[in-house]
C-alpha cells in the first residue's frame, strides 16, 4: 500500500489482488466468518462445510491480498480480518466515485 497524504492508498496490483480475493463467494464466506472476531481454521473447516486443503487454499488467497492475517498457536492456526486493508479498499472506492460524475471536456476535433 502506498501513502496519499495520511490515507493509504491501493496500487493496481493490490486492488486487483484484493478485488480478486473478494470476487469469490466461497471466500466472501470466510470473511463473514471473521468479521465477528478471530476463529480457529478448525472452526472454520467445520462451520464452512469445506476440506481443509479447500479452505487453506482460499486463506491463502486471502492472506495473499492483505485481507487476513494468522497467527499460530500451538498446532492450530488462527485467522482474523485486516482492518486496515479493508479500510484502505473503501478509499480506493472513495477515490474512484468522487470524480465520476465529472462530464467531460468538450472536444474540439
């Protein structure tokens, strides 16, 4: 993430990573998951309904594009949101709406 005066702000390929990660409806799941706190994977594979190689695959993808994090204890792993991704997501957005409303120039061909 790059900083725009105090707001961080996407790059193209982190947008694209992130708009990727939440395209998909299996991984749009999981975050609902998180969105009340962290969970346990094993939690995860058991309320989800999902293999374990199926769930670890789209963490990854998840992790990946900044929108969770882990953190290991003992044998288990836990997975919790990015706050701040998401955060940095919304002014993306923001960014993109504030101008696209503007007419353009006329041309002068």
């Amino acid at each position: 993430m790059q900083e725009q005066g105090d707001t961080p702000t996407l790059t193209t390929d982190q947008a694209s990573a992130v708009l990727k990660a939440l395209a998909d409806a299996t991984r749009q799941r999981i975050l609902l998951q998180l969105k009340s706190g962290e969970r346990c994977v094993c939690d995860l594979t058991g309320d989800l309904n999902l293999a374990q190689s199926k769930l670890s695959f789209h963490l990854r993808v998840l992790k990946d594009a900044g929108l969770v994090a882990d953190r290991q204890s003992g044998r288990w792993i836990y997975y919790r949101l990015q706050p701040q991704t998401i955060v940095t997501l919304e002014n993306w957005l923001i960014d993109l709406r504030r101008n696209c409303e503007t007419a353009a120039a006329p041309c002068t061909n």
